[in-house]
C-alpha cells in the first residue's frame, strides 16, 4: 500500500505520484506520514519536502499553503513548489548567503519579517539543491 500524495500551487499540479512515505514542513515541525496515517488538516511553513518514493528520496521546496491527509491521499497546496531540477545551485548558494546577511543584518520589526521571510525561501531552495547533490 502506498500514499497517492498530489502537490497542487495556484497555477499547475507540480506534483501527482505515488509514495511510501513524506516529510511535511510544518509551523510546528517536520511532521511525517505514512501509509494509514489519521486524517488531519495543517498548516505549512516555508521549507523543504521530503519524499519517499520507490526507495528514493525527493526534496521539494515548498512556499507555505496547506496539506489534507485523508485515506491515504495526501493533498498539497502551496503558493509554489520547486524541485532541485528547476534551481540553479550556483543562485540559490549566492540568494541564501546574502539572505542570512540581511536578516542578521535587520532592524526593527518590518525588516526582520521581510528578511526572514526572505531567508526562509532562500534557505528552503538551498537545501533542496545541497540534497541532491550528496
């Protein structure tokens, strides 16, 4: 038995396989799900996807949104997904660099919300690039 898990960003289904288990961002946490999981409904922070997939893992970065787990469906939808095929490692190394600059570098409170949030995408993006690569 396996997960049908469908990745959905406003635009386009990024995302529509099969897989034993996954790996959600969360605002609490890294939450994992597998094969008759409880059914739940959570919130999604900006981060990286883990997918386990025919003995393979799959790094997605998500851009926060949502997941339903329900009956071994697992519905993903989120502001925009990218996978390490679409990253350009070189950027993505270079955007997160100077994303944690700018956050260790902010003041007040506009401008370390902006730069977190900026380096959270930064960071996610980042990750999904060094996965692949090891």
């Amino acid at each position: 038995m396996t997960l049908q898990v469908c990745i959905m960003t406003p635009d386009r289904i990024f995302w529509n396989e099969q897989a034993e288990e996954i790996i959600l961002p969360t605002n609490t946490g890294q939450m994992g799900v597998l094969v008759s999981h409880a059914p739940l409904i959570t919130a999604l922070d900006i981060g990286v996807m883990l997918i386990r997939s025919k003995n393979e893992w799959i790094s997605v970065a998500l851009m926060g949104g949502f997941a339903l787990v329900k009956q071994n469906q697992v519905t993903v939808l989120v502001n925009e997904a990218e996978s390490a095929k679409t990253i350009n490692s070189e950027e993505a190394e270079s955007v997160f660099a100077s994303a944690k600059t700018k956050l260790e570098e902010a003041e007040g409170q506009k401008q370390k919300v902006e730069a977190n949030f900026a380096f959270k995408r930064a960071r996610a993006r980042y990750q999904v690039v060094k996965q692949t690569q090891n």
